[in-house]
C-alpha cells in the first residue's frame, strides 16, 4: 500500500490513460465486471442475452504541464484515482470498476459535452431534450437520473428541488479530468451514490504556461476558452474562462396522437459563459491550502407550451471551496469549507397571462473534514465527517425550505499479499427523514500480478427532494412530507486484467431497491387530476458490462459492451429509458504529426411513456462520428470533427429528436 498524497490536491497527482494517448500512446487493457453470487438464476440468464458497446476512454499522460521526461516516467505507472475511496489510489487496485478521463483523453475525443463524454462509458446511457445544452438524464447501470452523486472538484453540486444535477450547465472546455466510479458508493459519499460517483476536476496548468482554443461549427456554433497558469513554485494556480452559443435546432417535431402538442417551429439556441479558478498554496513542508471556485451562466431555448412554463431558461451557478491538507509521514489530515448555488429561472419575461417567470435556487453549504493513518505497509483507516445544509429559495413557497445533514463514516483497507480487503460504514442524518446507516464491503484477489477478481456488496440511499416532500401543491402535483428515503443493496463480481498494450475489465452487478419513491394519481380513476408521490415502488436492475483495449498496428482500439435488465417489480415491466443493450467502438490511427477517431455508439430499444400516458417502445439507432487531428507544429493543434457521420434520425425522447450530421472545426495553441 502506497503511503497518502492529499486525496483532493490533483496537481500533484499523475494520471495515466490505459486507453487514449493524443500521440503514439502506450495502451494498458482492461476489463470491468460487476455483480454477485445469487444473480447467476434465471433472471440473470436473461441479462447475459445482450451486451452492449458503450465506449471506455480515459487517459493517457499526466497534466498539460508534463515534459517529456516526465511522460516517461509515468508510462510505467498506474493510473491515480481519489474518488473511488476517498483517497489517492492506483485505479488497477481499486475494488470498484473506475473509468477515467484526463484533458489528453478530452482533446481527443472532442466530445460535445460531459454527458457526451459519459456515454462512452460501459454501464452508462442518456436521454436528452435537445442539443448538448438542454436538459440530460444521466441513467449509471440502470438507476434513475438522481441515483448518481455529482461532485465539482469534490463539492457536492446540483438542485435540491430536482434532486439531481444538469451536467448540460458544465462547459467541458472548463474540466481537467472525469473520474466515474460506478456501483454503490454511499457509504463513503452520503445520499444519491446508488449508480455511482462522478467527480469532474476543473483545469490544472503550470504557472507561466497556458492555451487558448476556437471553434466553430453548424448551427453558427462559435466556442472560444482560454487556460492560464500563475504563480511560482509554492503558489500555483490556473485561471480558466470559456464561451460558447449556438443557433440550434428544433427540437421538437409535434406527434399527431398528442392531444396536447407543443408547435414551434423554430431553431432552439444556447449561450454558455463559465470561470473558474483552481490552485494550490503550499504553505509550510506538511501544510497547503488548496482553493478552487467555478461560476456558469447561460440561458437556453425551448420548445414548451407558454400556458405551463416558459420558452427560454437560464441558469446561473457558482461553487467555491477553501481545503487544508496536512500531511506527515503515516497521517493525512484534511478539513474543507464550500458553498454552492444551483439557481435556474423559466421563460425571463416571456410567460403569457402576465403570470411571473418560475425560478427555484439551491444553497448548499458544506463542511467536511477526514483523518487517514497508515498503520503499516499494509494497513490504512480513514475517519470523517461531513455537513451540508441545503437552503431553497424560489416563486413557489415550499411548506419547508430548508434542511441540515451530517454524517460520520469509517473506512479500513488491507492488504494481505495478494488478497485485498475494504469495509466502510457511515451514518447520515438529513432534515426531517428517517436516518440511514449504509455499509460496504470489498475483497479482492490477485490470481495473477496482473489479474484481479474482487466481490463487493454495499447499501445506498438516496433522500427524497425537496418538491417530493414540500411542494405546496396545485391543480397537477402536491409533495409529501411522509416519504422516506430510496434503499438499494448492491452485489458486483469485477475482473481486472491488464498485459502491456491490452486490458479487460469485466463487471456482473445486481441491485435491488426498496421504497423507490413513484408519482401517482391521488385518485386512480382520474390519471389527469392531483398527483402525488409515495415509496411504493420496488426494482431490481441486473446487467454485465465489458470493457475491452488494445493497442493494433499503430491503432487504438476501445470496445465496451453493456447489457442492462432494470425491472420494476411492482409493475413486471422494464423500467423506461433503460436500452437493453448499448455498445460503443472507438478506433484511433495515429501517423507521425495527425491522427483520426471513428466512434460509432449504439442504443438498444428502450420503453418510455407518451404524452397520453401510454407505454411506447423506443426504436434503437447506431450513430458515427468521425474526428481528425493535424499537429502543425508544437503548439498548434488543428481539428475537424462530423457528428452523425450518416445523418441518422433518431429519437432519445417521445417527440425530441437528435441533431442531424453536424460538423465543427477547431485550433488549439498552446504556450
């Protein structure tokens, strides 16, 4: 066992991509498996039919400000990994199945935004309403879009109202690294960590140096950013800043059969400015002080029905944290302050009847603090606390609108020769709910120095959000101050294997939920009158994924596979917006000065419900997209990107439709 480097001080920490290199990479392979025992029954026979190509890209070399020789040097090194336990360690060891994307891995991909991103992730699908800009679901192995924990350079982030975060809102021009850890991890993390954690790092660079970028596209799609390093050797921090906006299109083509149709035919734009700050103040030999804040602002076009909600929606937010690390020679302590404001606001001045523009606003502040020691070699334990209070302000009057959490968790992790063994216990408290104690245990084994087998099981929760409990109710909806929390238990088998230029991860998983909380009519007999919601509902989601990398020929090749069988058991039906099956290839040739990515994606057919409540089956749809690099000298980087490579429609949504082929053209410099 490696002795700690601060968990949250990602300068420092050298990242290195067992799959995407931007320039003649050395490849790691690697496969990701997950699940249990007992899900090998009938049920899971039927999960085993189809798996899916969801493609793994991660990183390759350090940070931007890495010279050669130090490429060099961490070729050979595992990739470094914080959120997965809450401490810095090699990804390879690692009982959880992690994907990891370094910026190295971003300028390759190009990807629209990190949603984008997250698509090419195995276990991990989308639905969105439009463009890279409006709203996204994120679904991590099956759960609902608020069954994953969203962190912000590790601030938790997102709306208290919703319960969940719009990662359309983060411009990726902004993010240094992505780091997702699927399967249950609330028992290091708190509530929503049911499917996973994703953490985003916001961008690093060495003072003195610096890039800037421009990019245009389709839809007169015009982005520009710009990333400076300052400071000196003690202080070092990178100031970042990015704009972007777009024309769009229109997302939506009304259906015949809806009686309530929304008809506008015209293009849906977006504009995105966002800042942020990110650095380190090494104060004394043992003491720094890390400090990081971003800010984000924009408003996007809908297409809606102006008697319910407005055309046009704007956010504005912002997170600050302020983090000590101490560091001595078998201890590592840590204690950080952060606030946060997820703000969104309907329609401007556009909502007809003179009714007044809806906005609703989270305030999250958070206090967090961890002790980690080093017993031996072998041995490592980890206390913490952490505390949020969560604040909402908003047009509509909630009947409460303001909550405090706190938690106290343990984590213990040995080493044994080849067996690997993790436990951790935490004990959260939010507002006026039942209180959740969650577990996880882990063991893993090393068959071979370069092959590991590990089994865990763990529970989660997830604390129903503020317009469950509080909204004060109208003609359409009402909360419910009753409800209790969403309960998952989760088994996941997971293989590791890396050999030089190929690795395998492979991951067989099964979760079970109890009082999943479902909205409803009030009275069954009219599905049109009051709603309100209850924990009435019950799930079971088994799945395989599979994560394949080679290095060919000059070639890179990354092939992820998943199958996901998500089963309302109260219903006996599939869970909407789940495709059975997703799978995603990506193929990079690299020549001496250019290179050239196809990554074709595939969604599999997946349920949803109409606008008349009526079950659909959604049809599945295969797209390419198609991305070249020419290096003109050292700094200077020119790309071309197609989207969509053949024009394909195809619907995520009832009545959204995807973009068409689209295609951009971009200049990077570096210096």
């Amino acid at each position: 066992m490696k002795s700690h480097t601060a968990p949250a001080t990602v300068k420092n920490i050298f990242i290195v991509n067992e799959n995407i290199q931007v320039r003649r990479p050395a490849y790691y392979l690697i496969i990701t498996s997950s699940t249990v025992g007992a899900l090998f029954e009938e049920n899971m026979k039927k999960t085993l039919i189809a798996l899916t190509i969801t493609n793994l890209l991660a990183t390759t070399i350090s940070f931007a400000q890495a010279d050669e020789s130090t490429v060099t040097k961490i070729a050979t090194d595992e990739t470094i990994v914080v959120t997965a336990n809450r401490s810095t360690q090699d990804k390879f060891n690692a009982l959880a199945a992690i994907d990891v994307f370094d910026r190295a891995a971003i300028e390759q991909i190009q990807p629209l935004s990190i949603a984008d991103l997250l698509t090419r992730v195995a276990g991990i699908n989308t639905s969105s309403n439009g463009s890279q800009a409006h709203q996204t679901s994120l679904f991590v192995r099956g759960t609902n879009s608020d069954h994953v924990l969203i962190l912000v350079n590790g601030v938790r982030v997102g709306s208290a109202t919703l319960g969940n975060k719009d990662l359309s809102a983060i411009q990726i021009q902004n993010v240094e690294r992505v780091e997702v850890v699927k399967g249950s991890r609330a028992a290091l993390w708190g509530s929503d960590a049911i499917g996973g954690v994703i953490q985003i790092f916001t961008r690093q660079y060495e003072a003195g140096k610096g890039q800037v970028g421009l990019k245009f596209g389709n839809d007169n799609l015009r982005q520009t950013y710009g990333v400076i390093g300052l400071g000196n050797e003690k202080h070092s921090y990178t100031l970042s800043a990015s704009i972007e906006s777009s024309d769009g299109f229109d997302v939506i083509t009304p259906d015949k059969d809806n009686a309530y149709p929304v008809d506008q035919p015209d293009d849906d734009g977006y504009d995105r400015e966002s800042i942020s700050i990110n650095g380190t103040s090494k104060l004394n030999k043992a003491l720094s002080l890390e400090v990081n804040g971003l800010y984000e602002q924009g408003s996007t076009e809908l297409d809606a029905n102006p008697f319910y909600t407005g055309d046009v929606a704007s956010h504005e937010n912002h997170n600050f944290l302020a983090r000590a690390h101490y560091q001595l020679a078998q201890s590592y302590f840590q204690f950080g302050i952060a606030t946060s404001t997820d703000s969104n606001e309907d329609n401007f001045d556009k909502v007809s009847a003179g009714q007044a523009a809806l906005n609703f606003q989270t305030n999250r502040d958070q206090v967090n603090a961890l002790a980690q020691f080093q017993l031996d070699e072998q041995s490592e334990i980890t206390i913490g606390v952490d505390w949020y209070n969560e604040e909402v302000s908003s047009s509509t009057l909630y009947s409460e609108n303001k909550r405090d959490a706190n938690a106290l968790f343990f984590a213990a992790r040995k080493e044994l020769s080849e067996l690997k063994l993790e436990a951790s216990i935490r004990r959260d408290d939010v507002g006026e709910i039942e209180a959740e104690t969650t577990y996880q245990f882990g063991a893993g084994y090393e068959i071979l120095p370069n092959l590991m087998v590990a089994l865990t099981q763990g529970s989660a929760f997830k604390a129903p959000s503020f317009n469950e409990l509080y909204w004060p109710g109208d003609a359409y909806f009402v909360g419910n101050d009753n409800l209790q929390p969403e309960t998952s238990k989760s088994t996941e088998l997971l293989t590791r294997y890396q050999q030089g230029s190929y690795s395998i991860e492979l991951s067989l998983y099964q979760t079970k939920f109890d009082n999943l909380i479902e909205s409803g009519p009030a009275n069954l007999d009219d599905p049109w009158g009051l709603w309100t919601p209850n924990n009435i509902a019950k799930a079971t989601i088994e799945g395989i994924e599979a994560t394949l990398s080679a290095e060919i020929f000059n070639s890179h090749n990354t092939l992820t596979l998943s199958h996901v069988d998500a089963q309302d058991d109260s219903k006996k039906e599939q869970l909407i917006r789940r495709p059975y099956f997703s799978a995603n290839y990506s193929l990079s040739y690299y020549g001496d000065n250019w290179d050239i990515t196809l990554d074709i994606n595939h969604q599999g057919s997946r349920y949803d419900n109409d606008f008349n409540f009526q079950r659909i089956k959604m049809n599945s749809y295969t797209v390419f997209n198609l991305t070249a690099g020419y290096q003109v000298t050292e700094q200077l980087n020119l790309i071309a990107k197609v989207t969509n490579l053949g024009d394909k429609a195809y619907q995520q949504i009832p009545e959204y439709w995807g973009a068409d082929r689209g295609f951009s053209v971009s200049a990077e410099y570096q210096f």
